[in-house]
C-alpha cells in the first residue's frame, strides 16, 4: 500500500476512533463529516466560507462532474482543486450510486441496463446514453483528481437476499478487483466498498474479500437507502469490526446528528451526506438535538439567532426574524446563511465528538447527547 | 441644518468634486457608488462579502421593506442597520418611485392613483391597498433607521412638459416641504429630490425651490428611466450648478460604468444602481470597458479568470470556465461570484475616480477610459 495514505488511531473507546488519514492535500482528522458538492459547488456557499465553517475533506459527485462540464475538461484546468477553488482533501465517488438512481426517475428501467461487465445509462440531462465500467470510472476519477477515490460497485436494494448474493455481491466483487487493477495515481487512495444490504452473513463474504484486496480504506455502501436506523445500527456492528484497525471507514451518504453519533460509537471514521445543505435550501435549520423550519410564522419578530449557543457566522449576526425574512422573500442570501448554519451544525458536532474520545468521554458525550435530544422532543411535544 | 450632515469637498477638477460626507454610521468618501439591498439584502452575497468588495454605502427600498416584513417589524430588532448586519452607512429611497412603476406591470393605471396629498396603491405581493402621503413616508422610514432618507417625490415621465408642469413639480415640491416638517430622527439626513424631466427651465425651477428648503443633500431624480444618454447628460449639465457647492449631489438609479465617469464629470456625489446585481444573476461579467455573458460557449475551458487585471475574490480564485460551468449547472455560486465581481468592478472604479480627482488627473482618467472603451469594442468588431 502507498504510505502516503497511513491512518494512524490516535485514540479509541470502545469502537470509537479518533484518527488522522494522510492525504497528498493534507491530514483528515477523523471522526469527519464531508459536505457534498455535487456540481464541484458546494451549494450555495463559497469555499472561503466552507473553509470559515470548518471543513476539512469535501465531497464531489463524479457522475454529475463527468457529464457536464466533463472530467476532460476538469482535467485540463488542473483537477478538482484548482477547479473548484478547494485546497483541501476532495472525495469523489464512483458515479455507481446515481446511475443505479437514475432507475427510480421516470419509473421505468429503461434508464440503466447493468451488466456483469458494467452499467449502461441514459443522462438525465440531454437522454444521451453512456457507459460506466470500472475501468471507465477510474479514468474518470484520475481525470477529476481527488484524493480518495471510489471503486464501482452494484448499489442493490438492502433486502433482497437472493439477488445480493447471486448478482450485486459477485459483480461488487469483481469491479473492485478491476478498479484496483486500473487505478494508477499514486496521489490517490482507492477505497474499497462493502455492501451485503442488511444481512450479516453477505456483509461478512464482502469485507473478507474486500479485505483480501488491501485498500487504503473501506467504505460501507448501501445504507441509508430505505432501511430503518435499528438495520442501519445492526449492519454496521456486523460489519466495522470486520474491516482491519488500520484503515479508515467511510458511511456512504450518512447522516443525520445522531447517525454521526451512532455511527462514530460504531467504528465509523468518515461521513458524508447532502442534508445540512439540502434542508438549508429549503429553509431548515439543523440544531445538535432539533430542527427549525425558518419560514415559519412563529419567527417573524424573533430577535435571537436560530441557535444562541452555536459560533457560526449566521448565529453571530443575524436573527431568526432576519433569516425567515430572506426566506420569505426569496433571497439567495437565506440558502447561504442556513447552509453555513447547518454545516457548522454537523462540522462543530463531529469535532465535539472527536475532542470527547481523545479525551476518553465519548460515551459520557453520547449519553449527553441523548438526553438533550430527549429533552428537546419533550419541550416540543409540552409546547 | 444638523451638523452630523457636513459634507467637505477635498478636492475638485472642473465639475467633478471629491468630497467626505460624514453620517452617523461613519463617513462616505465620494464619489460613490451604493449597491443595492432592495429587500434588506444585497442580493446573493452577505455583508462580509459586501465589505470585502469595498461597499461602504448601500441602498435599501423603503416600498419592499414596509411591504415585507413591514418597518414596524425592523424598527422593533433595532432597525435596518442591526437587522441586515450592515454597520456603515444605509440610504433608503422614499418608496415613490415603486409605487410609481407599479403602474406598468399590468399595463393598467389601477394599481396606483395619484392625488396632491398622496399615492394609494396596491401591493404587487397580495393587492392589498395602501397609502403613502410624505408623512407617511417619513414615519416609515424613520422606522427603518437608516443614514439617509429621501423625500416622497412624483418620478413622472421625462418629457411631458405640461403634465411635469402643472402636476409632478408643484406636487414635488409640495410635498419636500411636508416631508421636511414631517421628519424629526436627528441622526438620519434628509435628501430633497430635484425633478423637472428634460427640461432645464424646470429643472432650475426645482432646484430653486428645493435649495430654499435647505436639504443637507439634494438628489437628481427622474432620469435613466427612458431618455436617452445625451439628454441625461445635457440635463445633468443644467442641474448640478444650481445645486449648492457644499452639499452633495446624488444621482439616482444611475447607472453603468461609463455613467459614473460622465456623472461625476457633471458634479455628481452619488450613485445608486441594480444594474452591477441583476446582470450577474443574468450571468453578465462587467469590466470597466467591456461585459461578457458568461453562460456563453466560448468560455467553456477558459482557464483564466473573468478579468486578469481584477482583484475581487471571484478573479482571483477561479477561472472563466468554472464559473461558466457554475451557470449552466443553475448552481447559486455562479450567483454569488458575478455579483462580487459586478460590485467590485464599479466600486474599484468610483475609487479610482476618487484618487484621480485627488491627484488633479481626472480628466486624463476620463479620456484614458474612453479611449479604452473604444479599443474593447473595436476589438470586438474585429473578432
């Protein structure tokens, strides 16, 4: 393996880690949350303010990025870094995951043909047909350039036993083998992916082959996709204490506050996911332990910021009167300002959570944390 | 008059003055020119970005701001400044010329009558009905708080000599005289407002009437709304002298690069425009001699900035083809860069005419840009 990309566990309790994964742009300190920029934007913010709410590793969405402006063209203006303005570690996926999505768009199949050999799909934006195989998506993914870069697997639906074993598990399987093969940056770390939907038993056969093939890190895939949280929870017991101590773990497309929580307590190193940003263009604001729907009525005349205990830019100098007021109007400036809030919101969490194991008080955080949010949904339900 | 209001001239070369008006919220070194924030935002950017591009002064719609969240709702969370986060100085219009342009949006007189004590309306948000009447207008915005406030006027068309006559100015008038009785905040200067069309006999005679008022400032008013440049200019040259050397003089709603440099050649303090804002949400570069439509295909793999002579943040991180890329992907950032942009471009210029006043060469300033201007746009025949 490239020394470049050592993971080094600085503390644990329990299965908690804290970590530092070296990157060719610099140490991500896990536990990370990864905002999403899909289009090489994350939306609605610049990366000065990214950088100002605290992100480390970013994420970029390759199927997106491939179709328009193209990763030839990335390529030619210097990668994603110098493209997107972004100095800092960038994770790009394979693409797999919105093309396997593309399926449920107009209700039909005729969206995406998989094969064994790979995937065949329609643009969503022109209808144009593309193919992605693996060796196509690491070429792809050496044009974007980013730092940790993902193998091509069958993102199948989490509870059919018979077509995971026989079909998604074998073709996972195989493309990560071909992915490894045609992967040749050396500034780049290919991580491998488990899937197995909810069944421990498929989890298992996955990370052991996985495992076999020796990446620099190990994402757990196909979570968060219509199971409930307790098969989310089960799924990664089974599976984290599987995959070796000295790789990171990466929850694909996860989560919510308590997911970063119950997943770090899991043995989960890296999270990344569009809801801070999402909820934020629609006008929600995320707290450690609630939400707020800004536009509502209730803060019209409200002179307190969204969260008077949160130091992000938006809780330092606007009020929640302010914020519904842009929201209300249709001002860009509400998207921004709630999507600092939100990533700061997840940012500040997972550092907490960090500082907490390095100090050996996780357990004592996450018990907190989960009384706060009891707390919270008990004052909602008296109000 | 009050004090707080003094305006020195520094510096002057011909008509063009460079001057510091001292408000309550710090001084405006003029000339300026002020973004505008119509709904307490300057659109798509926050005011850290505002402060970085260089805004000192920024306009904020008095129609907008009592429509919606109503001023009563901003004086109660301490008024505009503490409400939009901007510490430097605010200037609120009158809402007038709203409630005048209301008339053509459905091509009927209906939503808005005129009568000598006022103007009802209907609201474009809900069609409710309401009145401004000078003093209406002063309550409000002395409500809002801002720096500088307007008098209500009648912004008629330029060139109905007999309607401006025997209706819009002796209204006008009449109504800076109830506007001035009416305003008591001694921390807000109030402007007159010189009307009279294209008409130099009634310009002089609004000029006359209002400097008798003595107003601490005196703004142009009725002009970039249709005639063309060279009766804006000629009706500038008839104005400006007739308004009082230690005062200063604001064009509203005026304009593009090249109507800074001729305004401030006539006399002119102050500016005000959308323009820099809503072409950027267009997808419209301004440089100082020349615009670009950004979305254009030519700037597709463009690895240069906008402008390479820029210094805003937008050209100093990122290149033409990403921000094009921004724009096709509808992606809010695209937004926020040309704004910023946008901004900087006019604010860099007003400094630069500023500096050049100050060092005696402002006409070699002004024939440098001219010459410049024509260079671009015979650059552009030739391509």
């Amino acid at each position: 393996m490239n020394q470049l990309f050592s993971f080094e566990v600085a503390a644990k309790e329990g299965t908690a880690r804290a970590g530092v994964f070296h990157t060719a742009h610099g140490p991500v300190l896990t536990p990370i949350y990864a905002p999403v920029g899909t289009q090489a934007t994350v939306k609605a913010v610049t990366p000065q303010q990214l950088q100002e709410v605290g992100a480390s590793l970013v994420l970029a969405n390759t199927y997106h990025l491939y179709l328009r402006p193209s990763d030839a063209v990335i390529r030619s203006l210097g990668g994603l870094h110098a493209f997107m303005n972004w100095d800092g570690p960038i994770l790009t996926d394979s693409g797999g995951f919105q093309v396997f999505s593309l399926a449920g768009r107009d209700g039909k199949q005729s969206l995406r043909r998989i094969d064994d050999d790979g995937v065949t799909f329609r643009s969503h934006l022109d209808g144009r047909r593309h193919r992605f195989t693996p060796e196509k998506v690491m070429q792809i993914q050496e044009n974007l350039g980013a730092d940790i870069v993902m193998v091509l697997d069958e993102c199948a639906v989490p509870d059919d036993y018979d077509y995971l074993k026989r079909h998604a598990l074998p073709r996972t399987h195989a493309w990560a083998e071909r992915c490894k093969v045609a992967h040749h940056r050396s500034d780049q770390a290919l991580f491998g992916i488990v899937q197995g939907g909810v069944y421990p038993d498929l989890r298992a056969a996955s990370a052991r082959h996985l495992v076999a093939l020796d990446f620099p890190g190990y994402a757990i895939g196909g979570l968060s996709v219509g199971e409930g949280k307790h098969e989310m929870y089960t799924t990664l017991e089974a599976t984290t204490p599987l995959l070796p101590e000295d790789r990171p773990r990466y929850l694909m497309g996860v989560g919510t506050p308590e997911d970063l929580v119950e997943g770090v307590a899991r043995g989960v190193d890296i999270f990344d996911c569009v809801l801070p940003t999402r909820v934020a263009r629609n006008g929600q604001a995320l707290l450690r332990t609630d939400k707020y729907n800004m536009r509502n009525a209730q803060f019209a005349e409200d002179p307190v910021p969204i969260d008077a205990t949160c130091g992000c830019y938006t809780c330092r100098n606007f009020s929640r009167a302010y914020v519904r007021h842009l929201l209300v109007a249709k001002e860009i400036l509400g998207a921004t300002l709630l999507t600092m809030h939100n990533l700061y919101t997840m940012l500040n969490l997972i550092t907490d959570i960090r500082a907490s194991i390095v100090e050996g008080r996780f357990e004592a955080f996450r018990e907190a944390f989960w009384d706060a949010r009891r707390e919270s949904s008990s004052a909602e339900e008296g109000a």
